[in-house]
C-alpha cells in the first residue's frame, strides 16, 4: 500500500486520483461540516462549486427537502440557509434534509476527486474512523488536503499527518511518499499541543477575526464521530453508508 498527501485542491492530478482512494480534508471547516451534518441525520450533502449551481440545483428539488449552505470569504452567502460553520448542523437543523453546499476550498477538493475509486470525507471529528475505512479498500491512499486558495494549509496538514500516522499503525509496511512521511512527523511533533500548531495557520488567523474561535475548537476535536461520509456516485450525493 503506498499513502501520499496532495497540499492543496490544485496540486491533485485528477487522473492520479482515478481508481484509488481518497481522503478529502478541510478542517476549517468544510469537512468538518459535512461530518457533523451526516453524523446528526441529514440525508445528504450535494457539492457544488458556485453560488449559481447550488440554486439550481435547488431549484430542482422539493421545497422543505432542502438545505443551502456554504460560505464565500467564511460568511453566509446572501439567501442561503446556513453558513460553514459546523455548530449550525444540529440534528434539529439537518435532520432528513438534503444539504446542497458551495465553500471556497472544501467542495473544490472534492469535486476534484470525483474520479476516485472511493472518496472519504475526514476531518479531526472521524480521523480513526475515516483512516480505518480508507485501509480497509486495500488500495493506495491519496490525502487531498483542500488547502486555502490553493496554499498549504496548516489545519489541513496536521489533521492528514494523523491519517498518515493512524494508517501506518494499521498498515505497518505502508509505503509513504514524501510529504505523507513529512505530515506525520509534523503531527507527532505536535500532537500534544495541536491548537498551537494550528494557531499559526493564517484561516485561523481570519475565522478568530471573524469571532469564530468556537468554530475552530469544535473542529479540533479528535474522534467525536464513528461516521465515515463517502460520495456516492448513483445518487450524486456524499452520504453515510448504510451498514
Ligand atoms: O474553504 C472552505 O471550503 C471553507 O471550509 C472555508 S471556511 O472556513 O468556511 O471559511
Ligand atoms: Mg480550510
């Protein structure tokens, strides 16, 4: 088995991707979000890469069956019904509904692995869980980390460093590629203090601007969730699978 990491949503060849398994990891915030929207019911989350396909796409579904969310510069876009922020998702929010979801970087990674043989939603929320079910494809594993505006992304990077640790220790003979052995090394540097690490992160710097330090907090904790989201290609639409 080899594991590599991809830095940001742009430097992942679509074609690399193609037949292998792939993480997607946004920590602030948007695989956050969508784990936490799946872990308290919601019956879906569609991506979308721009404010207009995500009206349209709402357009054609019933109303009341649905949800928009996402951010533009991590605020609400106008009209829509929830932001990026996690703590929004409860289950009296989201339960049952579709929620169709545009963010800046989040739904471009995801929609850049589209071609993969399995795509996994992970984030700090369902580490163990999204590293055992990548394993468990028997496949090599790409870590998309969805970066910020295509840069290298702290959060992203230690979060795929703990994948990457948590995959070696269930494949011990995992080949790593180079940035999967630097991330891990990373992360066990730090995994006792990782807030700080991740304080140096300039979205960190921009959502505690913004008040959202309660955002960043949720999304830092480790193992909340025994949910692994996974893009289904029939029904276009990332969900819990059902066993
Ligand atoms: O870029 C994204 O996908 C978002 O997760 C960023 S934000 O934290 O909502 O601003
Ligand atoms: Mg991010």
């Amino acid at each position: 088995m080899y594991i590599d990491v991809f830095a940001t949503a742009g430097g992942a060849d679509p074609g690399l991707l193609a037949g292998k398994t792939v993480l997607i990891i946004d920590v602030l915030r948007a695989t956050s979000t969508i784990t936490t929207a799946l872990a308290n019911g919601a019956a879906g989350v569609l991506p979308v890469l721009t404010i207009a396909e995500a009206r349209e796409a709402a357009a054609g579904l019933t109303p009341g069956t649905f949800l928009l969310g996402g951010e533009r510069k991590a605020l609400k876009i106008p009209g829509f019904d929830l932001d990026n922020s996690p703590r929004q998702y409860t289950r009296e929010v989201v339960a049952g509904k579709t929620i169709i979801m545009t963010t800046t970087n989040g739904t471009v990674a995801i929609k850049q692995a589209f071609p993969a043989a399995a795509l996994l939603i992970a984030s700090f929320l369902n580490a163990r869980a999204a590293a055992r079910e990548a394993w468990k494809t028997g496949t090599d594993i790409y870590l998309l980390c969805a970066g910020t505006r295509n840069r290298f992304s702290l959060d992203d990077a230690a979060c795929a460093g703990l994948l990457v640790h948590c995959l070696q220790e269930l494949e011990p003979g995992a080949r790593l590629g180079d940035l999967a052995f630097a991330l891990r090394h990373l992360y066990l540097s730090y995994r006792d203090d990782l807030p700080h690490l991740i304080s140096h992160a300039s979205h960190y710097q921009r959502l505690m601007d913004l008040g959202l330090e309660a955002d960043i907090a949720y999304c830092l904790q480790q193992d909340v969730y025994d949910v692994v989201p996974r893009w289904d290609k029939e029904r276009n639409l990332i969900v819990l699978p059902l066993d």
